[in-house]
C-alpha cells in the first residue's frame, strides 16, 4: 500500500501493537478518521475481552484489565462474571457481529472516499 500510494510510512513504523496500531497507521499516515464512531470504542472492549480469553483463560481477576472488565461486564446484559470467569452470551456474540460489520462499512466508506480523493487521474 505504501508503494501504490506513496505513503511516507508503514504500519511496523509506527508505535504500539495490533489493532491500536493499525487504527494510528490508518488515521496518521492514510488519513482516515476511526476514532469517532461508537463501534471503535466497542472494538477496543472485545479486545480486552479477547485478551482476557487468551492470556487468562476467560478469568477476570488474572487480566491486567480486570477493573474496565468488571466494569464493562456489569454494564452488559449479554455477559456476566461466574467466580470471576466471563461468561459470553450468544446475544452478545450477534451484537458483536453486528458492530464488527457497521464499523467496517465506516471504515470500508472512509477508505473509498480517501481513494477518491487521493487517486488523480
């Protein structure tokens, strides 16, 4: 991508790790705006959460993120904490989806419109 667009940098240029990268790579060096809709916020929760799956087994009280978990938890209906292992609905998981697939629109729209923008014939 950088190639074909001439981009100053690339992604393993930039500091940080995984999706908080790619969302600085995106806004930083392509341009786009992620920050802003309710679904980022949303993909940083399930990446707390899918941590918490990988590193500690699903237990809260291991993560490094176990206050923003409990918290997050308790505002959720679709998850809940059993002897501090979380627990995931199925309702939650149709949710999820459903947030994954409106972000990636935004994302998808905000791409399209910088191609637009930035491709001159």
């Amino acid at each position: 991508m950088e190639e074909n667009f001439k981009l100053n940098e690339s992604v393993i240029d930039l500091p940080g790790r995984g999706i908080r990268r790619s969302k600085n790579y995106l806004e930083k060096v392509v341009g786009l705006k992620i920050s802003n809709p309710k679904e980022w916020h949303e993909v940083l929760a399930y990446n707390k959460l899918r941590n918490c799956f990988v590193h500690n087994n699903g237990f809260a009280t291991k993560s490094d993120d176990e206050k923003f978990l409990r918290n997050y938890i308790s505002k959720h209906n679709f998850l809940e904490l059993d002897y501090d292992e979380v627990i995931i609905g199925k309702e939650f998981c149709e949710e999820a989806i459903k947030n994954f697939e409106t972000f990636e629109d935004y994302i998808s729209e905000s791409f399209s419109n910088w191609l637009i923008n930035s491709v001159k014939p």
